[in-house]
C-alpha cells in the first residue's frame, strides 16, 4: 500500500496554462517605462490569466518540458532607449516567471513593431505654445519699447519746441532791444536835430539884431 500510494504521489504534476505566463509576462511589460503592449495592457493580461488567448494581447508562450520560449509584440515611445529598455524588459519577464512558476525562461523574443506618437505629439504642442507664448511676449516687449521710444521722441520734439521757443523769446528780445536802441538813437538825433534848429534860429536872430542896428 505504501508503495502505490508513493508511486501515485510520483505521478502527480503541476500544469500552469499558458495564458499565466502570458499574464505574467503582460504585467511585467506594464511595470517597464516607455513601453507598451501591442496588443493590450493588464487588463488584456488578466484576461488571458481567465483564459482569453494570449496571442490576442501580443504575448505568445511556447512552453515544452525543456522550458518556455516567449516572444512579445510592443509599442516603444517616440525618444527613449528601445535597445536599453528591451533589455530590461527582457530581465523582468524572466525573473517574474521562473520566480512564480519555477519555470525555465528559455528565450525572451521582443518584437518592437511601432512607436507611440501620442506624447511626443503633445511634448510637440506643449512646445509649439510654450513658443508661441514666448512669441507673443517678445512682440509685446518689442511694442512696449516701440511705445517707449515713441514717448521718448515725442519728449524729444517737446523739448526741441521748447528750446525753439526759448531762442524765440530770446530773439523777440534781441529784436526788442535792437528796437529799443534804435529808439534811443532816434531820440539822440531828434535831440541832434533840435538843437541845430535852435542854433540856426539863434544864428538868424543875432543877424537880424545887428541889421537893425
């Protein structure tokens, strides 16, 4: 009795569906950055683990009595290290599975078949307004110092007028003066004048006092 019942314990075995590996191999592609499923994230992954095909979530197993050969199907983002990452994800998968289910990792096959443009399309758009932002300042400074010297110019002209209007004033003066001199020389000859009148009667009045005599 013993012995059968030895030998049936020796018969006993432990199968693991192909489906958790694939699950297993799916989370670990979700835990690597800048990377993604082609053909769905952890919740496709979970789903194989029901019993949905992993082929359908971009994880293929190909398990045998040697070990287990995976190969994957992902989506890089646009920018980062694809070789390094690839690597990493390669390490990850194969230490998640030979530590959960005690299998031999023969292969870790990574096919990268695209790149996701999503982020990169709006890093683009994020720089595309960061730059018309920039844009849009710099115009705003330009018509501010625009505006500044415009001011200035026309603080310029005023203050030209104002020195036109001083030399004005300063010519009135001048002119004045030159009037008021004039004036004076006028006055002079007048001056001048009469007493060569009052001379000149004088010089007749003597005349005329002496004929009589």
């Amino acid at each position: 009795m013993n012995e059968i019942a030895k030998s049936d314990i020796m018969k006993d075995k432990v199968n693991i569906s192909d489906d958790v590996i694939a699950a297993i191999a799916a989370i670990a592609i979700e835990k690597t950055p800048s990377i993604v499923p082609s053909g769905g994230g952890v919740g496709e992954g979970l789903a194989g683990f029901l019993g949905m095909k992993s082929q359908n979530k971009g994880v293929k197993v190909d398990a045998s009595d040697t070990g287990v050969v995976i190969d994957i199907q992902v989506t890089a983002e646009y920018g980062c290290r694809i070789n390094e990452i690839a690597r990493q994800l390669q390490g990850t998968i194969r230490d998640d599975i030979e530590k959960m289910t005690g299998l031999k990792v023969l292969q870790v096959n990574i096919h990268v078949l695209g790149i996701n443009l999503k982020e990169t399309q709006k890093e683009i758009k994020a720089q595309k307004d960061a730059r018309d932002a920039r844009d849009a300042k710099d115009a705003r400074d330009a018509k501010d110092a625009k505006d500044a010297k415009d001011v200035k110019e026309v603080k310029d002209v005023k203050e030209v007028r104002d020195v036109r209007d001083v030399r004005d004033v300063r010519d009135v003066r001048d002119i004045r003066d030159v009037r008021d001199v004039r004036d004076i020389r006028d006055v002079k000859d007048a001056n001048y004048t009469k007493d060569a009148k009052d001379a000149i009667f004088a010089s007749d009045l003597k005349g005329t006092l002496e004929a009589k005599e």
